[in-house]
C-alpha cells in the first residue's frame, strides 16, 4: 500500500482511537477537567490528522500536534491521549535520524505543558497521569532511536549478503575463466604436438611410398603411436574434467625422455641434458615445466623443420630453468598460440618466459620456473 494512504489511515484510527478513549474515561488529568465539547473535539481532529503527515513533514506535523495539545491542555479539556499524535511525531523524528528535532519538539512539549501545571490553582492530583508525560517523551526518543539502529543494522546485513552474493558469483565466474584457459592450454599442448608429429610422419611415409616402401611401416607406426598418446592425453584430460582435480593429469619431466623419443622419431635431432641435483617438484611447476617443453619441441617442427635441438634443464635450489634451443631455418607455417600459451603457463606460477631467434640462426626458449 502506499505510504501515503497508510499515513492517512493511521491519521483515522488515530482520531477514532483518542475520541473514544477520552469519552470512555480511561484516563484523568485532574479533578478541574471540563466536559469534551466541539471545539475540544475540533483540537483532538486537528492533533490526530496531522499524523497523515507524519513522514512528508514529520516536524510539522509533530508542531501541530503539539500545539493542538498544548491548547487542549490549557483549557483542561479532559484525558491524556490528545499528545499521542505528537509522541507518535517525535518517535518518527528520531527513528529517521533527525535526533536534533525530536529532542527539541519533546522539550517544548514537556516545558508547556508543566508551565501549565506550575501556573494552575491547586497542585496536580495524585495519580495524574500528565506528571507522566516526561517519561512518554523521553521514550519516544529511545524506541526511535532504537528502531532507526535495527533499520540501518538490518541494511547493513543485507548489504553484505548482496556484496557476499557478488563475491561469489565473481568467484565462480572467474575460476570458470580459469578452467576454460586451462582446459584450452592442455587440449592445445597435448593435442597439436601429436598433431604435428602425425603431420610430419604423413608426410615422410608418402616420400618413402615412392622411395623406400620397406621404410613405410616405421612411420606408419610412429603415427599410430602419436594417435594413441593424443588419445591418452585426451582421455586424461576428460578425466580431469569429470572429477574437478587439474594435478591429476599425468604431465611432468619424468615424461621428457618420451617426448624427446618422439621428437627424434618425427626426424628432429634432440639432444636432452639435465645439471644439478633433481628433486621433487610441485606437481604445477612440473606440469609447467612439462608443456613449455612440448610446445617448444612442437614449435620446432612446425616452424623449423628437421633441426637439432638442445633441451637442457637445469636444476637450481630457487629455480627451475628449461632451455630449448634449435638450429633449424624459419618456415612458412603461419602463426599460433604457442609463445603465448608458454608464457602464460609460466606466468601463472610466478615464473618468466623469454623466447626469440639466436644470434647465427635458430630459436631459443628459455623458462625459468620458481621452486617452493
């Protein structure tokens, strides 16, 4: 319902409320109470429906109501419930935040109306209940200010559950990101170096159809045993996937001895050397390790060809370094997503990545991974 209806039906049941329980007698203000007539009825109406402003104009609405209550009270009009428009006024004030208003609008009230009960004839009776009003005052005040700090306690709750609700989906978003850039960077890796190899092989088993036929059968097997690692390495993958764990993947440099068999069997000349004291490594920082390998060996035979290549890792007590270094002539295949995938993989561990042409021709990789 709108708030304004709202105020306006408060306004009503307000006056209904004040006129019956002034005529039913359920409160005294004294022993000098003269009987309710129009124009006390006319204070009571006006006191009342200045509640429909209550939240419009809340101040003044709250002095008009006191007014019409001071009035009422001066001329001894009887009951007490003529200054519930004004406490309800107040009680707005203070729940809304304005403390200031509310305290000055009860102060004026409460000065008023024991002006009137200093300045009467006879001391005020025993049990009247307008010695009471300070306390009223004083509480309109605290309950407003009590429910203004659950309000803005309640806001902040919700807030936070808002900004908890963002984070997560921020969080989910991201880690998807995540697992669409890793999944991309495994298919990539595995897949295009045994791509590449089947590619090569093809072609080196259709110039030895016309040349050697005796020779086909080798690389006819080298493909199919390319097949079957991309097949194992695809299967890995989904594996992965299905079960939410990435270090699952087998794919570290305890698998370099048989990407460097396949490299030589696709017609690269590979020299692999390992210094200093291995260890064990994380398994990020040796599946990293593993797939900047690949994709250099990968690069090599789509770009350079038949070449000889140096693979060196060197094992440092900070470091991890990985050298791929090849001696081959640029070729014509067009560009991919090689150098960048290698970069980002070492990036994601704190690691660099530097790559580009030799001084006297070939190509250099060189990767350096931190240790744990």
């Amino acid at each position: 319902m709108d708030s304004r209806k709202m105020d306006a039906l408060v306004a009503a049941g307000a006056l209904v409320a004040i006129v019956g329980g002034t005529y039913a007698n359920l409160s005294w203000t004294g022993p000098f109470e003269r009987p309710l007539d129009p124009a006390g009825l006319g204070l009571i109406t006006v006191a009342a429906l200045s509640l429909a402003f209550r939240r419009s104009a809340p101040l003044a609405a709250g002095i008009v109501a006191a007014v019409a209550g001071f009035v009422y009270y001066a001329v001894h009009y009887p009951g007490v419930f003529a200054a519930a428009p004004v406490l309800a006024c107040i009680y707005t004030l203070a729940a809304i935040g304005r403390r200031g208003a509310a305290i000055w609008l009860a102060s004026g009230l409460a000065v008023a109306v024991y002006g009137i009960m200093a300045l009467a004839s006879e001391d005020p009776a025993a049990g009247n209940a307008m010695t009471l009003l300070s306390g009223w005052l004083v509480a309109m005040v605290v309950v407003g200010e009590v429910a203004r700090g659950r309000r803005a306690y309640l806001r902040a709750v919700e807030q936070r559950a808002e900004e908890a609700e963002r984070t997560r989906e921020e969080a989910a978003l991201r880690r998807a990101g995540e697992e669409r850039l890793w999944i991309a960077q495994e298919l990539h890796d595995s897949l295009t170096h045994s791509i590449s190899v089947v590619n090569v092989q093809v072609a080196l088993a259709m110039e030895l159809l016309e040349r050697r036929p005796e020779r086909v059968g080798e690389a006819l097997a080298a493909i199919k045993e390319s097949g079957h690692e991309a097949m194992r390495e695809l299967r890995a993958t989904l594996g992965v996937l299905r079960q939410g764990e990435p270090d699952g993947v087998e794919a570290g440099l305890s698998r370099l001895p048989r990407l460097v068999s396949r490299a030589e069997g696709a017609g690269l000349r590979v020299a692999h050397t390992v210094s200093g004291d291995p260890y064990a490594l994380a398994p990020a920082v040796d599946r990293a390790a593993y797939r900047i390998a690949q994709e250099a060996l990968t690069n090599v035979l789509r770009h350079a060809g038949p070449a000889t290549v140096t693979l060196a890792v060197e094992y440092d007590p900070s470091k991890l370094v990985l050298r791929v270094e090849n001696d081959g002539e640029p070729g014509t295949a067009g560009p991919g997503m090689g150098l960048i995938g290698m970069r980002e993989r070492a990036v994601a561990i704190g690691g660099t990545l530097t790559a580009g042409p030799r001084d006297g021709g070939g190509f250099a990789v060189r990767a350096e991974l931190p240790v744990p």
